[in-house]
C-alpha cells in the first residue's frame, strides 16, 4: 500500500454508534462498514464536543472545543477569523472539499465588517466553513407558514429529482421524505406514523444514494491531493426510507428501550425538563418506537449498501491505495432511551459515536482490524489529518491530538485524561421552562472510562454516572453524599479545562518561547544598573555614542 495521498471524510447525521454490527448490533447487519473496520481501527470511546448538529460539526471542522469556537447552537455562525481543516490542509497542499452537508451559518455581518464578498474565493471559503464546495447540501427544506427553515436547503438535490421527472414544488418533501397512499395523498414523513410507509421515490434516486454518487463524481474529476467531506444528511430525521429497506426491519427488530422508572421518577431538574419535551413524551411511546426505528434501521442499512458501492468503485479504480478514509457521525439519537428523543442530553447514546479509520500507509498494517479503547474526541480529527498530510500541527489553535500514533501503533492511547461535551440550550424553550437567564442555560459534561459527570449552570446540582458498573447511565449518583470525592475529582477535570490557555492563537508555543529572550536582541534592557552587568553584544548600540550638550540646539536666535 501506497501512503496516504487523500482523505475521505465520510459523516453519517444522527447515526447511532450502536446501530452498526461492528459495533454489536445484533439485527442490522452492516458488512461494508464492518468490511472498513476490517481494514482499519475502530475506535470504541470516541466523543463528540456537542450534542446537536451544527456546534458537534464546527466542533469537528475547527478542531476546537464549542467554548473555544462559540458557534454553540445550530444557526449560531462561526465567526469569522475562525481557522478551519480547510485551511491548515491547504497550508501543507492538500485541498479541502465539501459534498453534502455541513449545517454552517455564515458571519455575514463579521464578513461585511471586513468587506469580504461572498462570490470573493476567500469569502466563499469563509461562508462555508473553510471548504470549496463541490455540491453544498444540507439536506433540509421544511416549510411553514412563516416560510423555509432554510431556503437553500436540498437545492442541487431538488433540481436532480426535478430532472428527473418527480413533478412537486417541492420534491425533497413530497417524494424523497414521504409516503404515498392509494388515493395520491402525501404521507408527510414529519408525522412519526408515517414512518412506516415506504418513501414516495426510486430507491436509486433517494438522499443517500445521490450524495454517494456525488462523491463519486467528485473523485473521479479531482487528482489531489484532497480532503473531500462526503458528509450524509440520513439517518437523520424525517424518518422514512424508500423499498426495498422500508420491508426490512419490523417491531420483532427494535431492541428492548434502555430507561426506568426510577430514572424518570429521581431525575435532576434539567435532566427531566428534557425528558418531559414534546419529543421526550412522544418517544416514551412504544407505538412511536415500533414505527420509527425500523425506518431509522432501513436508513442505516440503505448507507451501508451504499459504502459498498462506494468502496468497490475506490478499489477498482486504485482510490483505496492511496485514500485514507475516515467514517463518523456528528451525534447519535435517543429513539426513547432514557425518556428522550432527538440527542440534546449528554449520556452514550447521543454523544459516543462510531469513528472508524482506514489509513493506507504500510505503518498502519500492524493495527488493521484492531479496537482501540481509547479516549478520542471528534476534534481530534482535524490533527490527524494535517498530520497525515505531512503537515505541521498548530497546537495552539487545534485543540485535539492527532491519531496517527493509535492508527501506527505507537500509542494505545490519546494524550487525555477525560473527554468534554458541552450544550448551550439558551435558544430553547426548555430554559424559560426552568427560569434559567442565556448566561445560565448551559451544561458541561465531563468524563473518563470510569465516570461521567454532568454540570449544569444555573444552582442545579450535577449528574453522575459510573460507566463501569452502570454502563447504560441509569442510575444518577450526584446527590449521593459518598461519591463526593468522586464529583469533587470530575470537578477538578472540568476546572483544569477551562483554565486551558484557548484564545492565544496567533503565536506558537515555539514563538513565545523564541520572544521571551528576542526583545534583548531588539534593545530592552530592563533592571540593569550598569552597562557592564550586560552582556557587551546587547548592548553595544548603547557604548561609545557621543552627542552635544542640547543647550547647543536651544540657543537663542542671534546669540
């Protein structure tokens, strides 16, 4: 095998870590993906930064934690000035490319501020979280009475099935993300009954397929060296899925649901004002459950046909020779565990993903088809690819680690002692709910192989979990008055974070090592009382100068 050339960055949305067969799910078989596994590290402890789409992403994309980033909630822009993977890849050469979604809002007043125009090829790449777009396509475009929640959302994709003959206004809805009835009504897959009928489409013609053949497209018209961001919008809710993966799974195939009653009953008060959502009581529901996991099922299962596809045409081309190929997700889905649904709360179901790399160089060959345990975080990736790359990492500014030394089998583990996810809910209606102030309304979770400790702003008292005798995060311990010592340990992790030093990013920790001897050289000479206390090279344009008494130059006119 060749070393690494190019980088695919496959993202999956909303795709449970567990509901892959690599990782143990013992219904949805997932062989193409496992296949990848087979070829590279899975990793079994691998976190995300925030537990919602656009702040986990810009997360992953900066390589920054969300309060180093501050784009803390979905619509909430990256401000300008962030560094991207876009940009410390094309500092080593590799180009950085997106097809499918990234859930990245523009800093258009930030951008005006600077005049930087949009259509300008820096703007651009501003506007779009550091990438060049090959095909943007967030895949959303719900409509209300007030309008689209994003106007150019599923754009290309909308143009594509308008080609294609499929006749609506709005086709991402009406066909790709509806059923059908005998009579010719829509079946929106909004409403979770719906989710049992077959999506309205061709199967070739749906989400996943199209982007698949996107990025493709991409490949086969791009020599690189390149990252190209194949970044999915499914499984991610509307959950609906076209024949023949509507068929596939049933009722008999959804696992038993992980709460009880207990939990509910001694929830914290942040934890069950989540739990008592619209979306927490409508998937407590067993009906809700039988209806939408099998279609979320079908999604993944779709998916993995796909990267079969996919994976094929990288080996009969040679791709797989040259490509490291990296498979994730932004967040998982609580499909009614733990009274929830959606995945704003901080247990493993929502904020431990699947990360899964392929790395072709000959130095990975001895961990092919091996598990790691160790403690990774979604921006780690961003090093690792600027490693991979042959690039130099700033550590100053990217706050993960970069990989290669687990993938090459030099380290068992990350340099880390604890992961960190964070949640900002001052947007939601959960926080006039619990009468919590914006500067309130923000949680932090913190955790090792052995405790996961949830803070929440605002008086409320913490969350905790031990992972190993409570691996399904079922019994809160953070009012018991013998885990002290343990909540005060977390604690002590979660201070020891924020005290990181994360806004210093214009100087290197090499260049302020250089600057704190640099200014002599420039002529500072402070505390010295005589010039022989100095050294005679720094201070000789102080020696042997002479001057005029300056009455010389003040004389009177005349005298």
């Amino acid at each position: 095998m060749a070393k690494t050339k190019n980088i695919l960055f496959i993202m999956f949305d909303q795709l449970r870590w567990d509901y892959l067969s690599c990782y143990g799910h013992p219904h949805l078989h997932t062989p193409n993906i496992d296949r990848l596994a087979a070829k590279g590290v899975r990793f079994d402890k691998a976190y995300i930064q925030s537990p919602i789409c656009g702040s986990s992403r810009m997360s992953t994309y900066t390589g920054r934690y969300v309060h180093s980033h501050g784009a803390s909630w979905n619509g909430i822009p990256l401000k300008v000035g962030e560094i991207t993977m876009g940009d410390h890849l094309r500092k080593t050469g590799m180009g950085c490319w997106l097809v499918g979604k990234t859930h990245m809002r523009a800093d258009a007043e930030g951008m005006a501020r600077l005049g930087l125009e949009p259509d300008s090829l820096i703007g651009a790449r501003v506007a779009e979280c550091g990438f060049d777009v090959f095909e943007r396509d967030d895949g959303m475009l719900p409509e209300g009475p007030d309008g689209y929640y994003d106007p150019d959302g599923a754009k290309e994709y909308n143009k594509f099935l308008t080609s294609k003959g499929y006749e609506s206004d709005n086709p991402w809805h009406d066909f790709a993300n509806s059923g059908l009835d005998k009579d010719g009504n829509v079946l929106s897959g909004w409403f979770l009954k719906n989710s049992a009928e077959a999506a309205n489409i061709a199967e070739e013609d749906s989400e996943t397929p199209y982007l698949t053949g996107r990025g493709i497209e991409f490949m086969e018209t791009h020599d690189g060296p390149w990252c190209c961001h194949l970044s999915f919008i499914k499984p991610h809710w509307p959950y609906v899925v076209p024949e023949p993966y509507a068929s596939m799974y049933g009722p008999q195939h959804v696992l038993p649901v992980v709460r009880s009653d207990a939990e509910r009953q001694n929830a914290q008060r942040v934890l069950k004002a989540f739990m008592d959502t619209k979306i927490g009581q409508t998937f407590s529901r067993q009906d809700v459950r039988d209806a939408v996991i099998p279609a979320y099922m079908g999604l993944i299962k779709q998916a993995d046909d796909q990267m079969g596809r996919l994976f094929d045409w990288m080996e009969q081309t040679g791709r797989m020779e040259d490509t490291m190929i990296v498979l994730t997700s932004d967040h998982g889905d609580f499909l009614g565990d733990h009274w929830m649904g959606e995945k704003t709360f901080f247990q493993d179901t929502s904020t431990r993903i699947p990360l899964i790399i392929y790395d072709p160089s000959p130095e990975a060959d001895a961990t092919r088809g091996t598990v790691s345990e160790a403690l990774v975080e979604s921006i780690d990736l961003a090093p690792t690819f600027v490693d991979a790359a042959g690039g130099e990492i700033a550590g100053h500014i990217l706050e993960g680690h970069s990989l290669l030394p687990i993938l090459h089998g030099t380290a068992d583990e990350a340099p880390r002692e604890f992961v960190i996810c964070e949640y900002d809910y001052s947007a939601s209606p959960i926080a006039d709910l619990l009468g919590v102030t914006v500067r309130e309304a923000v949680m932090f979770m913190v955790a090792n192989k052995k405790w996961k400790l949830i803070h929440c702003e605002g008086g409320f008292r913490p969350i905790l979990f031990d992972l190993e005798n409570d691996p399904d995060e079922l019994i809160d311990l953070g009012d018991r008055a013998d885990h002290a010592d343990v909540i005060a340990g977390m604690y002590d992790h979660l201070f020891s974070w924020t005290r990181r030093q994360s806004q210093r990013t214009t100087r290197s920790e090499q260049q302020l090592i250089e600057m704190r001897s640099k200014s002599r050289g420039k002529g500072i000479v402070l505390g010295v009382y005589d010039e022989n206390d100095a050294p005679l090279d720094l201070t000789v344009k102080y020696r042997g100068r002479t001057a005029r008494p300056y009455q010389d130059y003040t004389k009177p006119s005349g005298d």
